[in-house]
C-alpha cells in the first residue's frame, strides 16, 4: 500500500475520533490554508488540551498526506506514460503486421494471375490436326440446301509481320496471305480473304502465283485495321487475344476456309507459328498463336440465296495471345497516387492537437485542406488521362487505387477540420490522433486487397 493512503487512513480516523468543537476547528483550519498554524486560529485556545492535540494531529497527518501524494504523483505518471507507450507500441506493430499482410497478399495474387498460364479464349475450338479440323467442320457445316453445291474448303495460311495498337480497340495488321485452289474448283470462285471485323477491307496485293499439280497457289500481302473488343477490367494484369476473323468472299456460295497447317514448321501455340520472330510490339509480349473455329449465327440471309437465315456457320480465326509488360503502366499509373498517399501519412503524422508540434513542422489545419484540394486536382489529372487512354465501359482494376486516393484525400482534410473544431473529442484528447494514423495503411492496403480478390476470383 502507497505511504499517501496509509497518512490518508490515519487521518480519517483522528478526525473521527475528534469532538464537534474540534472537527470545527480543523475544517475551519483546513479550508483557509492547509500550511497555517492552529495557535494563529480562532476558537483554538478555547478547545481542551486533548481536542486540541487531535487537531494538530489531523494537521500534521494533513500535510503529510499532502507531501506524499506530491512525491508519488511523479511515479505514477511515469508509470501511466510507461503503460500509454507501451500500448502505443503494440498498436503500430499491429499497424505494419496488418498492412505487410494486406500487401504481400496483393503482391500474391497479382503475380499469381500474371504469371498464369494463358488460355484461349472459351469460345475458341483449337485446331492443331487435320483430323481436328476435318472432325469440326464435319460436325458443325450446315448441310447445303436442295439443289445446292456441296461446300468448299480453301486452305488458308498467314504470316503476321507487322502489329500496332494504334488504340484501346483498334490494331493495325500486316503480313502475308495464300491460299491454295485446287484445280477442279470453280474457274469463277474468287481469290482471296474477307475480314469482317476490318474498319476497311484490305487491298490484297499478289506477290505470287505457283501453279503445281493439283493446285494453284497464290499469296498476298495486306494491311488491316481491326476493331475489336478487349476486356480492360483487369488492366494492367489482363490479357488481349489479337484475332483475325476470316470469311471467304463467296461466303454465299456455301465456301469455308481451313487452315493450312502443313505450312507450319511447329503448330504448338506457344511456339506461335505465323508470327514473324523479329516482330516488335512495344509493350507487349506474344504469348502464343494459333488457329481456332468459333460458331456464328446472323438473322439475314445477306441478299443471296445461298445462305441460310438463323443457321450457325463455322468461322475460321487466327489468333495471337500477348500480354502486357507492367514496367510502363506501373510508372506512368500508379508512381502518383503511391506518392500522394505517401504525402498525406506525412500530413496526417504531423497533424496534433499540440500548437507547438504544428509550428515546428509549419503545418496548419487549415491549410491541409487547401493541400488536399491540390493533390485531388493532381490525382483527378491522371486519373482521366488513363480512361483516356483505356476508354473502357465500366471500371477497371487499377482504377480503385484512384479512387481510394480520393477518399483519403476527403478523409485528410476531414481530420484536420475536426482537429480545430473539436480538438476536444475522445480520438483527439485521449491519443492526439493516435488510432487516425495507425489505421491509416491498413484500412488502404485492406481495401486494395478485397478489390483484387473481387475483381480476379469472385
């Protein structure tokens, strides 16, 4: 027990052990100054010998007691400043145990889906044999109508050269063509390739014609512009699948085309037959290439009287998988709002409650919201200069760091204001903005970690 509630005991009972008379006096002495002498009192003299030693007893026990306390206050706020700073403590180490999860948790699965295997798109039937492709078509021509020609195959082959995104949605391609025609096909049947996805059809320009036996072959050069749909929603881990969609030009005539596989020295994907090894495509790594089937249905019989209305048809693709290189994106879309976050931990560390802390650092409340106001317009910059760029139809992955950085912002300079306003609140009296900071990179890394597991897994 401390010395103060053992003096405190003693003069709890010598005062009540005191008569009226003498607990009068005492109060009386005690009210008016706790170091006054009781003979300079009134009503001291008239007490009895006794009532007045039980008074400076109690007045002795009371400036005793007044000394104590003073010697054990020191201790005691040690002791209090030892155990608020070992709580402290304990809650930072929670802060970065929590926040290193939260990040290699995110690191985790972002590498796990970069480096995953690629896939052809769902839709897309392989082909690598001409038993393959022979099987498909089997199963999946449409028989010919009364009185019609049995179909006609025309084995094609590419050789890409050339690739560009000249936009989100837009590729430029360039390379060779051929296709061989047996001689005992239709003189009339035209040479060539239809690409129904190209903003303007390609000029074929013959490079050569090579008749032999059985057959003729004849190859072009070209030039592309495709528009297509690629899915940004994982941007900067997601995947583009390049495809050339080919129709023959007399489509009309019950006419399909198969790929020319012996033309290819290795049909394996990710050898990427067709694909010409010097190709530059700046951003990007070619993951595979490969020849694919997909079903079509159209609700017109285009004009002609060849083609069935509401029939699926099969369609021969020629499709390149690259993926993106992330050293570009990383710099140029996510260095700013890393930064700014960084910023405004600095910003919400110097926040106090304490003037003397904020003049040291030249910091104001005030004036973090006009500095909040400055880093949202900067972050508000870059934020549009990626939608335009990707122009995608909903949100994208790398977007929620964006848009977290906003919150933090508003969240910022909210704290500031209500540090002037209501300097008095528990957050502020008790831990001077304590929980504000220690929550600060959790609550962000914990945030990026539940839209990954959002946006790649559920």
């Amino acid at each position: 027990m401390q010395r103060s509630a053992l003096i405190r005991e003693e003069l709890e009972d010598t005062v009540a052990g005191m008569s009226p008379a003498a607990r009068a006096v005492f109060e009386d002495i005690k009210s008016r100054d706790e170091n006054a002498e009781p003979e300079f009192l009134e009503h001291f003299d008239a007490l009895t010998p006794i009532e007045r030693t039980n008074v400076t007893k109690a007045v002795g026990h009371l400036k005793g007691l007044a000394q104590a306390e003073a010697a054990e206050d020191p201790a005691e706020d040690l002791e209090h400043s030892k155990g608020a700073s070992r709580r402290h403590r304990h809650l930072w180490i929670g802060s970065v145990l929590i926040s290193l999860v939260c990040l290699i948790a995110v690191g985790g699965i972002s590498l796990s889906v970069y480096t995953a295997p690629t896939r052809p798109d769902r839709a897309d039937t392989v082909v690598r044999t001409p038993d393959e492709v022979t099987r498909y078509l089997g199963a999946h021509v449409p028989a010919p109508v009364r009185g019609a020609k049995p179909p006609i195959f025309i084995p094609t082959g590419l050789y890409i050269e050339s690739i560009e995104f000249s936009g989100p949605y837009t590729v430029e391609v360039s390379g060779q063509i051929w296709q061989r025609y047996a001689n005992d096909l239709p003189k009339d049947l035209t040479r060539g390739v239809f690409l129904p996805e190209a903003k303007v059809q390609p000029t074929l320009k013959e490079v050569y014609r090579e008749q032999r036996s059985n057959e003729e072959v004849t190859g072009w050069t070209f030039h592309a512009t495709l528009r297509e749909q690629f899915d940004y929603s994982s941007y900067p881990l997601g995947r583009h699948q390049i495809k050339l969609r080919m129709w023959h030009p007399d489509y009309q005539r019950n006419v399909y085309l198969t790929p020319d596989l012996g033309a290819y020295a290795s049909l394996d994907p990710a050898a990427v037959p067709g694909v010409d090894p010097a190709l530059v495509l700046e951003n990007w790594d070619i993951q595979q290439a490969f020849f694919s089937y997909r079903t079509h249905r159209y609700n017109t019989d285009f004009g002609t009287t060849g083609y069935v209305t509401d029939q699926l048809h099969p369609e021969l693709y020629y499709s390149i998988a690259v993926k993106r290189e992330l050293v570009t994106p990383f710099i140029s879309r996510t260095i700013v709002p890393l930064v700014i976050l960084v910023l405004l931990f600095v910003v919400v560390t110097v926040l106090s409650r304490n003037l003397e802390r904020l003049d040291d650092f030249g910091v104001r409340p005030g004036a973090v919201v006009f500095t909040g106001a400055a880093l949202f317009f900067a972050v508000l910059v870059g934020h549009n200069s990626l939608r335009d760029e990707v122009k995608a139809p909903g949100l994208i992955y790398i977007e929620s760091l964006y848009i977290m950085t906003y919150f933090v912002i508003l969240a910022v300079a909210f704290n500031s204001v209500l540090l002037v306003g209501r300097p008095n609140l528990r957050l502020f009296r008790d831990c001077d903005n304590l929980w504000v900071r220690v929550l600060y990179w959790p609550v962000i890394w914990f945030t990026l970690l539940v839209v990954t597991l959002l946006t790649f897994y559920i």
